[in-house]
C-alpha cells in the first residue's frame, strides 16, 4: 500500500476527508523545517500541533519558517 492509500484508508477510519495534494506537501515542508531547524522528532510533533491547534498547514509553515530562521 502506498502512502497516499494508507492516509486516505486512515482518514476514513477518523471520519474526515483525506488530504488533498497541496496539504500534503505544506505538512511534509512543515515537517522538513522543524526537524531541520531542531530535531527530527520535531516533524511528526509540529504537524500533530498544527492540526490540534485547526491551523492552516500554509500558516504553520511559515511559522515554523520564522522559529527556525528562514526567510519564508
């Protein structure tokens, strides 16, 4: 199976709508970013952040852009 298979069967299972293609790669920049800028522990958290707070993933983004010193 692959990835987007897997998320889609899981969003299913939490009963909301999978992501699209353009969320995808905001969350995995997003990801790229924190565990660039402090440790790599710090994707997998800082997405789980950005959901918990109904964040934008474009948003936190740049959030994180600005935390980990780059121009955006």
């Amino acid at each position: 199976m692959d990835a987007r298979t897997w998320l889609a069967a899981f969003a299913q299972e939490l009963g909301i709508p999978a992501p699209s293609e353009e969320e995808i790669e905001r969350l995995l920049a997003l990801a790229g970013v924190a565990a660039h800028s402090s440790e790599r522990i710090a994707a997998p958290i800082a997405c789980w952040l950005t959901a918990r707070a109904g964040a934008d993933p474009e948003q936190a983004l740049g959030l994180a852009r600005r935390i980990g010193g780059e121009d955006g």
